[in-house]
C-alpha cells in the first residue's frame, strides 16, 4: 500500500529521524509537514505547512485530506513545566489534530510517539507518565482506521540525525556502554522510522509497543 503521510514535529529530533525515513521509503508516495517552524528540508516528495496554532485547523483544514497515515512526533520536556502547561501541548494538541484528522480520513493510521514509564491508567505518581497517558487515551478513542502507541526508552541518534537534543550529545561518549546494559531499551532513529511506516502499511499485533517490541520486530 502506497502511503500518503502527514507528519507533525517532524523539526524535533525523533520527527526529522521519521520525515527522513519516510522520505527514502519507496512506497511512501507523498509527505506533509506541519509545523511552527520549517523542516528545512527539500525533497520532491514533501510539501511543507506553517501553521502556528495547534488548537485551531481551520486556515488550513482544506489541504488535510486524502491521507491515510499520521505520525504524530509533537513534544516537549516536562521538565520546569506545570502539569496544566504540558497538558495542553501533550494531550491537547494530540486531540485536535486526532479529531480532525479522524474526521477528514476515517481510513487512516495513526501513529502516535508516546514514551517509556507512560501510564494509560493514570494512577502513576509522576506527572509526566499520568498526562502522557492521557494522551495515548485520547488518541485511541479515535474512529481511525488503526491507531498505535510507541514508547521509545532511549533513541540512539544515527550519523547524519538532525536536531539532535543536547542531552544525547552529552551522552554520545556511553552509546556503546548504553547499547550493552540497556539493550531491551535501546532503538535508533531508523528503526523507530522504519517501524512507523510499517505499521502504518501492515497493522501489528499489539496496539501499544514498547521498546523491547520495536527493537525485536524493526531493528534490522
């Protein structure tokens, strides 16, 4: 199946690592970009929206339809934020882009970035893991045509990644050492990619996939 892809984040460092691999992919037949900012990225396959508001569609609701796969890599930090503040960026946002999208394209995959320790239950004492949830609950309740949940530990940055977090330069000297003790954990750019776009072309068996089952079903 041919793939007609929407990506959102795609200026972060696991959104490039996703637009690039769709890109390269020869079944993926086009790729748009929405952000605040640009990709910077030119590529014969990709169109590009700037849209600065997350919370309203409507300037551009007419160019969101006949696609029938999202990856949603929209995020930030928690970390110096209220639960309120990151809130809305992490769930909020996840919702009105899923609500519209669901509505344009019944037909579509969407594939939402969630992270490792997330609590779909909501009874976890850390913020971060109650409203990352959260949001993976949102987004599931969705009349897609398949939804699934990934939740990357650790995202090793591949030669040539962009956007690369200052706290994986910091730790770029471990890598080996973090491949050894964490392997269960460990995924790159590629795989988390490649496992995207698999999911999107094929289903899976499980709708929410750690890093252990991303590692063992995409890595090559």
């Amino acid at each position: 199946m041919e793939l007609k892809i929407i990506v959102f984040g795609a200026t972060g460092m696991l959104g490039s690592a996703v637009l690039d691999e769709s890109l390269k992919h020869p079944q993926v037949q086009s790729v748009l970009v929405i952000g605040r900012r640009s990709c910077e990225v030119r590529h014969s396959k990709l169109t590009e929206l700037i849209h600065s508001d997350f919370m309203d569609y409507s300037a551009i609701e007419d160019k969101l339809a006949g696609y029938n796969a999202c990856f949603f890599c929209l995020g930030v930090s928690s970390v110096g934020m209220t639960e309120a503040d990151y809130k809305r960026i992490t769930v909020d946002y996840a919702e009105k882009a899923a609500r519209l999208l669901s509505r344009l394209n019944p037909d579509m995959s969407f594939c939402f970035i969630s992270g490792a320790g997330s609590d779909d239950t909501l009874q976890s004492k850390r913020m971060w893991a109650r409203v990352k949830g959260q949001a993976e609950n949102v987004v599931k309740a969705f009349p897609f045509r398949q939804v699934f949940i990934l939740r990357p530990a650790f995202v090793l940055p591949l030669a040539g990644s962009r956007n690369v977090q200052w706290l994986y330069r910091l730790f770029r000297p471990a890598y080996p050492l973090i491949r050894v003790l964490f392997r269960d954990y460990v995924i790159n750019t590629q795989t988390l990619g490649r496992a995207m776009i698999h999911l999107a072309q094929y289903g899976g068996d499980k709708q929410t996939l750690e890093s252990r089952d991303i590692k063992r079903k995409f890595s090559p």
